[in-house]
C-alpha cells in the first residue's frame, strides 16, 4: 500500500516533462477488429489460445469490465484517438465517416512531444480523413519489426498495432481444421445451440488466435531491442464479435472488451481489476504516463493510478459506472431513412439500462430488404453463418423464436436487465413495477452524463447523424432463393 500511495503521489506532483526526456516510457497499442469479451484464456475461455494476452494478464493488469464508447469500428477508434466520447465528434460519431479536422488526438500530441510516432494494420477508420495533414495514427510502416528496426535509441516511441482479425469474413471450417473443438466455444445464451453457429464461432476464434500471434511476434521483437519493460503495451478489440446481438449492440456482447495492460515492474502483475474503464480513458492515460498534458477537451480519465496501484478488485470507488452508445453503423433502415439506430446505455455492477431514442427502428436493420434502403438486409448485423442459420430457423421452435427476436426484433423505448438475476441480459424488466425505481435512477443520471457532455441526442440536434454521408458500401440482401436454399441445408 505505502509502495501505491507513493507512485500515486510522484504522478500526481511531477510536471510534464520536456520532449527530450529519455525516461518516458514506450507506447504499443494492440488493437483487434471485433474480437469482444469474454474470448481469451484469461477470462476463462477454455474454447481457444490466447498466451500472448494471457501473459500480459498474468505480467501486467487485467481489467474485467473494459468497455468501448460505441460498438462500432469508426466511432470506436475515433473516441480512442480523441479522448472524447463519440456522441461529442460531429461526423465522427459514425462508421465510414470523416474525423472532424482539428480535433487533438493523442499520438499527433506525443508526437509533438517528441515521441516517434507509428502505425500499422487497421488503426483509424473506416471513413476519410480529408484536411488532416497528417494521420491521427502516425505514419504507416509496413509492420511494427520494421519500425522498431529503425527505432532511436534516445527517442521513445509511441505505436499503434492493428489488426483486421477477427473481422469477417472467415474461411468456412477454419476453425475446426486448426484444431479449435466447436463443443467447447463460448455460446452466448441469445443464440441457439446449433453445429452451425457453435462452428461459425470456433472460426471466429481462429482469427483471434491469429491476432494473439501477431502480438506475440511484437513483445518478442520489443524484448530482442531490450525495450519490452520500459514499454506499456496494451491489447484489446474494438468491439464485441460480428454476430447477431453483438458487435453494433449495447449488450455486454457488444460493448465489453478484453483488455490487458503491462508496464515492466512499473504495474504490479497478475492483478485483476474490476473498476470500469473506457477506451476514452485510453489516450489522457498514454499522455500523462509521456508527462503530457491532456488537452481541457478530452472526455477520458487518467488510469495511471489505478495502473500503477497494487490493489485488485475495484481500486477506485469512482469507477462504479459506465457509459456507451451507438449511432449510425450502416445505412440500413427503411427506404425513406438513411439515418441509424441510435441508442445510449448505462453500466453498473447490478444493472443494465439502455435508452432506444427511436423504438419505431430496427436495431439490426429492417428485415424487409424490398423497402431497405440500398436494399440492405438485416444490414446493421454481418452477415455469416450464424446470422442465416437464425432467419431460416426462426420458426422451428420457441427457443428459436425468441433467439430471433432477441437479435433482429425491434425493441422499446427503455430497457433495463437485471444483472444478478439475469447476467446474459436476456429478460427486460423495464415494464416492471419492482423495478421502477431503479429504471427512473439510471434514467436521469444516463441524461445527466448525456446533457454534461454536450449529446446532442438530448441537448438538441441529433438527427444530424442521421444525414452525415456514409462513405462505404451498403450490405446485400442475397435473395429469397438462397436464404430459402439455406434453411433446407440448415434442417
């Protein structure tokens, strides 16, 4: 404790330090694309290999409730970048958007601080960048041994690693033909225990285990420089996987991470740590462990303290609640409304609350492809094996039914999910009067958060997000016969 207090302290009165500093601690941020929780060995996942995060688990600091600021690629790395939650950045509250010229971003501040400056793999976006004279990432490499090839020895460096594992598509089969036994993945309790869904996901774990390598080969080339314990590497995804009530979702299936953090001796290792953090705490924390200041504007806290402390469990009282929330992913609503599902939420230990500020939508978007606009199809929700075998069996059973419905139903305006009672976040108990008064609390301090940060959802303005241009390309229906051709293959 007397070690903790006095690392609290040297952070807490210690000035920024010049650009010329050589003390200043390295940065590797590993980042997937749509690997969520709880898909690692260290959370209990015995379905798949995870040895690279489990072994910064196991030298550095675990968090078990990490969450992003919305379950969308774009918007997600966007509020990494900035420090600020996604609803505050204009066009960069959606996917395939443009990041608003200006805006301080953390790498381009380290690197005017004098750290050098890199990326590789998938790091901003997707979307445009137009009027940014540099990138928000930093300059590309070809991978991150090519850049630490050329590292200085007296200059620290500040890299973002990232990834298109495991985003889809995925070669069909890959994940049993590597070993991965479809009997023993995670099934989230929203999906029906089918071979073809429980198949689907040993090939998403694939991709993890690919990404997981792909970090592995980083820390070897990080301990070949010598540089490994003066570096702070973190490794998370940016979301929950690309599945039905998941990735684009609000649930713990879409916006919990995994999220592990090593820092040489600086953090004390194999801790577990329940406080809630979010991906806007991400870059005040990387600024101020450089001796940055972190601009007035930027939504985050600084996690130093709770990185640097040697407690488990909730290590900050403070860090009892969270936030999230979703706009626009992809233009999938009727015909006549190019605009989203947007909708925010409220995390705490014993509660889930979700705000759907426009319950005539749908959530994954319209299931009427003839009257979608771009003549999408469930447009909101990748489309794979998992998401066909749902649709073409939703009418075998009421256990499919309800799996249906939980992932491609509209929903109400509130909902509220008891979470002693019902962890998967199954059963809204919003319309319940024994929970009226729990529902009206995290009702009113959701919109206090919302209100104090400028949303425009509840201060005024938010059908703009519903008009910004979307730069990428609208998903297909793929056509009654083949979805007709499924459902027979699948029964």
């Amino acid at each position: 404790m007397r070690r903790a207090l006095l690392l609290l302290a040297i952070v807490l009165i210690l000035p920024p330090r010049t650009a010329t500093a050589d003390d200043r601690p390295n940065i590797l941020f590993c980042i997937a694309d749509d690997w969520g929780w709880p898909h690692a060995g260290a959370y209990g996942d015995e379905g798949l290999k995870t040895p690279t995060f489990d072994r910064l688990a196991r030298e550095g600091v675990v968090f078990e409730h990490a969450f992003v600021s919305s379950p969308s690629c774009t918007p997600c790395r966007n509020a990494i970048l900035t420090g600020q939650w996604h609803w505050r950045l204009d066009t960069g509250a959606n996917l395939w958007s443009q990041l608003p010229v200006g805006l301080p971003v953390y790498p381009l501040l380290l690197e005017d601080a004098g750290y050098r400056v890199g990326t590789s793999g998938k790091s901003y976006g997707p979307g445009r960048l137009k009027g940014w004279d540099r990138h928000p990432a930093g300059r590309k490499f070809p991978n991150f041994q090519a850049f630490l090839k050329n590292q200085p020895k007296d200059r620290p460096f500040c890299y973002w690693l990232g990834s298109s594992d495991p985003h889809r598509p995925y070669r069909l089969g890959s994940g049993r033909q590597s070993g991965i036994d479809p009997a023993k993945v995670h099934l989230f309790a929203h999906y029906p225990d089918d071979e073809v869904v429980r198949s689907d996901i040993a090939d998403y774990y694939f991709e993890v285990q690919r990404f997981d390598g792909l970090i592995g080969r980083a820390l070897a080339a990080l301990e070949a420089a010598g540089q490994l314990d003066n570096t702070i590497v973190v490794m998370t995804g940016d979301h929950g996987m690309p599945f039905p009530r998941c990735k684009g979702n609000l649930y713990d299936s879409g916006v919990r991470v995994p999220l592990a953090v090593r820092w040489g001796d600086r953090i004390p290792a194999g801790r577990r740590v329940t406080d809630m953090v979010s991906f806007v705490d991400l870059g005040p924390s990387f600024l101020s462990a450089a001796g940055v200041e972190a601009p007035a504007v930027m939504s985050g806290r600084n996690l130093l303290p709770i990185l640097l402390s040697d407690k488990e469990g909730r290590v900050d009282p403070k860090f009892d609640t969270m936030y999230f929330g979703k706009e626009r992913h992809c233009p999938a609503q009727v015909a006549d409304n190019p605009g989203g599902y947007p909708c925010r939420g409220i995390r705490t230990d014993d509660y889930l609350y979700i705000r759907n500020f426009d319950p005539r939508r749908w959530p994954a978007g319209t299931p009427d492809y003839r009257n979608a606009y771009g003549n999408s199809w469930l447009g909101d929700c990748d489309s794979g094996p998992s998401k066909r075998y749902i649709v073409a069996n939703k009418d075998l059973d009421e256990k499919h039914r309800k799996s249906y419905e939980l992932c491609f139903g509209r929903r109400p305006g509130e909902e509220l999910y008891d979470l002693k009672e019902d962890p998967d976040q199954l059963v809204n108990v919003a319309g319940d009067v024994a929970h009226a008064e729990i529902k009206a609390k995290l009702s009113a301090r959701l919109i206090e958060k919302l209100r104090a940060t400028g949303d425009p959802r509840v201060v005024g303005g938010g059908e703009k997000f519903d008009t910004y241009p979307y730069y990428g390309g609208a998903p297909r229906y793929p056509g009654d016969a083949a979805i007709e051709a499924y459902r027979r293959k699948a029964n």
